[in-house]
C-alpha cells in the first residue's frame, strides 16, 4: 500500500501513526472479469447463525483492525484482501451480515451492494461512512459515522442483526 507501513503494532499512514495492538483492519481493488458473472440463480447459503461478518474496505490495516474488535466481540469476520475475494465471498453467501467501508471507491462499494442484494438478498449492508447520510444508491440498512469507532460499530451491528 503506498504512503502506509506496519511496523510491529504500529501503522503509519502518511504522517499518523496507528498503534494496532490488540487490534487490526482493510481491502483490495480489482475488477470483476465478465466471464465470472454467475448466469445461474445464487447457492442457497450455509445456516445462518448471525455472528458471520464480512468486512469490506480499501484501507488494509484498518479492515483488519476492525475484524479484530468484531472478533474481540463474539464475531466471525472474514476481511477479503482483493476484490475479486471479496466478490467471491458475496458469491458464496456464508455471512450474516456485510459492513461496507468509506475507503473504498464508490463504484466498488455499489458493485459490493449489488453482489450482496444479487447473492444473499435477505442479508444486511451495514456503511460506516465519513458523514450520517444514507446513500441512496447501495441503501444500507444502517449506517455508522466512521469517526464514532469501534464501539458505535459493535452497537450498530448487534441493532442490525437483531432485526434479521
């Protein structure tokens, strides 16, 4: 990643430093080849027990910072590292429950959401974006302001996972 660097527990994005202990998060960019398109109706997904969690972001370390507060908490977090990982994962449908992130590109989180609503319908998006405001093109089911933290996300998603 450019302008970033983990140091032991320490990450260093541009002139911050992160300190990463106990805990770490990200994501990865590529695109989707038109042939790995599913044509077929999706796979009927694995029992849902509604502590699985995919975690999607562009930031590496701080999706992994985040899957470790999640799993501190009782969670099963999955970070994919690349995008086609992460598609593949929507494509499998073994989650409760997916958590977009800010740092990713705009146009990747709407192809996320659409993967998600394609491949696991009853699934819920939760956002953790840099304002309140719901974005009308991926309509999350909830939305955590970025600067709140990991408890305000923790909170967030018991909510929405109560709802299922």
């Amino acid at each position: 990643m450019q302008g970033a660097s983990v140091n032991g527990h320490l990450a260093e994005i541009g002139s911050a430093t992160i300190c990463l202990l106990p805990l770490m998060f990200g994501y990865g960019n590529g695109e989707e080849k038109s042939s790995e398109r599913r044509t077929s109706p999706p796979k009927k997904a694995a029992k849902k027990n509604g502590n699985r969690v995919l975690m999607l972001g562009s930031i590496r370390e701080l999706a992994l910072y985040r899957a470790e507060v999640l799993r501190h908490h009782g969670y099963n977090v999955v970070a994919p590292e690349t995008e086609e990982e992460a598609l593949e994962q929507i494509r499998r449908g073994e989650f409760d429950v997916v958590v977009l992130s800010y740092t990713l590109p705009d146009r990747t989180v709407e192809k996320y959401a659409q993967a998600v609503r394609e491949y696991c319908a009853d699934c819920p998006i939760l956002a953790i974006a840099q304002t309140a405001r719901m974005d009308r093109k991926i309509a999350p089911d909830a939305v955590v302001v970025a600067e709140k933290g990991p408890p305000e996300l923790v909170m967030t998603l018991k909510r929405v996972l109560q709802r299922q």
